[in-house]
C-alpha cells in the first residue's frame, strides 16, 4: 500500500518525496525527508487511508550551519544568523530572502549575479556569485554602493563569526596611490555605528582590521604577515574568518579579535577595546567597499566577487 507522511504537530513544511510504497514486509521506508521552518521539534504523521495511521518519535529542526570544510573555524554552538548564496541582488529599500537591503539604490547597477564554475564555497552547489563593480572615474572615498544586513534582536550576539569567499579580478587595483580600500563594516550598535572596518591596505593588499572614532587602532596582522599579503591572490578566492568578541565595556580593553585568510590564523587580539553600547552585541553587517584613503580616482573599471557570506553567533 501507499503510506503518505505529513507534519502532525509543530507546523513547517515537509518536502522531499512525501510518499513510499510498503514492501512484501509491510515496510515503507522514506529516505529523504525534510522539514523546513523556525527552530523547535516537530512529529510526523503517516497514514494510508485505510490502516491506523502512526506517529513518529520528536523531531528537532535547528539552524543549519556550515559544514567544516566551509567554514571551518567556527566556535562549535554559534547559531547561524546568515548563510548567503547569492541568487537575488538586493533592491533599494527592499529586503533579500537573506535580510539584505540596499539604502542608497546604488545596488541594481553595481551588483550583477553571475555565473563562476571556480567559486569554491562547499557543500553548496550554486555556483552563483555576486560581482561588484567600481566604476572608473569614481572619486577615492566613495563608494560604488552600501547594502547591509541588519541583525534582528534574536540575532544579536556579543561573538560575531564572519565567514566569506570573496575574490578581486586579476590586475585589481587597490589604492591608485591611496592608502587602502575598506571593504565591510560591523556594527557593533546602531548608536555607536559602523564604527569597525575591514580593510585591504595599499598595493600590498595587507588584509587588517581598523578601529575608527572613539578608538584609532589598526589591528594590523600579529602572526603571520606574509599570509595577510593577498597581493598575489588577486584572481583567486580568498576565504575570509573573522571572530569578534566583545569587550565588558567601552573602556575595558578585553575584546577580542581572530582572523583565518585561506585557514592559516593572521590575528589574535584578546586585549581590543570595541566601541559599542551598552548592549554589548553587533548588530549589522555592511557590504560598503570605499574606494581609497585618499581621493584619486578609481582607474579602471573592475570588480570584486562574493560567492557566499555565513554569519553566526554566541551569547
């Protein structure tokens, strides 16, 4: 006989193939069940229409998190906040399945989802990817757009994971003479603002981490300077690993700091001072890639590549 399975109790959406034949046993075996929906246990109801139908044992279904071979640093326990393949740009003031907006209404010309055989991100199989570009022409200190990812209050952490696959085309130019490129922006709170960057800086492309306001650090690589030089991986994937931490308060020098370029560590801070509000917990994320740190333009057309951004926390 057929035996149909279907959600009994806890809600979601079952997928997969909802239906098996029973063998001369009387067995019907279901092989690739799934359950889509929020956090929390569910049971499944199967029935035939003829026979007393049977409940399973609780299922629970939590956040997926990415496989170790994609992210491999992750703290083991962090919830996943954001697991980004890239299928739709973001559009101004409307946001992604993902929860990514586009503020300034820059994104639709400057972001295109394209196809790349090459992105690396597994176990995903989307070869999808979003490529950036930075007009020739554009003044150092600009930016070709801002999209960010606000954090809703359950996903608000005070231990930010950062996981990303990002590659700039061969020949990119970092600087044109200027000082850097800053590339994303955590925020450690709405008030205090993006008050933290990520940053490529000069020819050398020497990946840091810069503190600005209230604070002027550069958190410059501390263990390994060589393999924070991505200079000579431009037309490469590079994947990024950033763990903050935050400090007990504005003042207190007991953040904390780590950094992962292609698995080897870079940085290692315990002793950084985040300037942040009294919640103590970062709250966005922003894609917002300022051309320089200085103001001679953007010499040529070119582009930056993001084939997926995971984001997780911990309490």
């Amino acid at each position: 006989v057929v035996v149909t399975a279907a959600i009994a109790t806890g809600g979601g959406t079952l997928g997969s193939t909802l239906t098996a034949m029973t063998n001369t046993s009387g067995v019907a075996t279901f092989t690739n069940l799934s359950i889509t929906g929020t956090d929390g246990t569910r049971t499944l109801g199967f029935s035939t229409g003829s026979l007393t139908g049977a409940t399973s044992s609780t299922v629970t279904v939590s956040t997926t998190v990415a496989s170790s071979s994609a992210c491999p640093n992750q703290p083991a326990g962090y919830a996943t906040i954001n697991d980004q393949p890239w299928d739709t740009s973001p559009a101004r003031g409307i946001r992604t399945s993902q929860g990514w907006i586009d503020d300034d209404g820059d994104a639709t010309t400057k972001l295109q989802i394209i196809t790349d055989a090459t992105s690396p991100y597994q176990p995903s199989s989307n070869h999808n990817v979003v490529s950036a570009l930075f007009n020739a022409g554009n003044p150092g200190g600009s930016a070709p757009f801002y999209v960010y990812r606000p954090f809703a209050s359950t996903e608000q952490y005070k231990s930010l994971y950062i996981c990303m696959y990002v590659k700039h085309e061969a020949g990119f130019d970092n600087t044109n003479g200027n000082a850097m490129t800053k590339f994303m922006w955590p925020a450690g709170d709405q008030v205090q603002g993006t008050q933290v960057f990520m940053a490529h800086e000069g020819q050398e492309m020497y990946f840091s981490v810069i503190q600005q306001g209230a604070v002027d650090r550069t958190l410059g690589a501390n263990l390994n300077t060589a393999a924070a030089r991505l200079d000579g991986k431009r037309g490469s994937w590079v994947r990024y690993e950033l763990l903050l931490k935050a400090n007990s308060a504005n003042g207190s020098a007991n953040g904390e700091l780590h950094v992962w370029l292609d698995g080897v560590k870079t940085h290692q801070y315990a002793n950084v001072n985040w300037q942040m509000g009294s919640g103590r917990a970062w709250q966005s994320l922003a894609w917002n890639p300022t051309y320089g740190g200085g103001t001679n333009p953007i010499p040529k057309d070119q582009h930056q590549y993001i084939d997926h951004i995971h984001i997780s926390g911990a309490p």
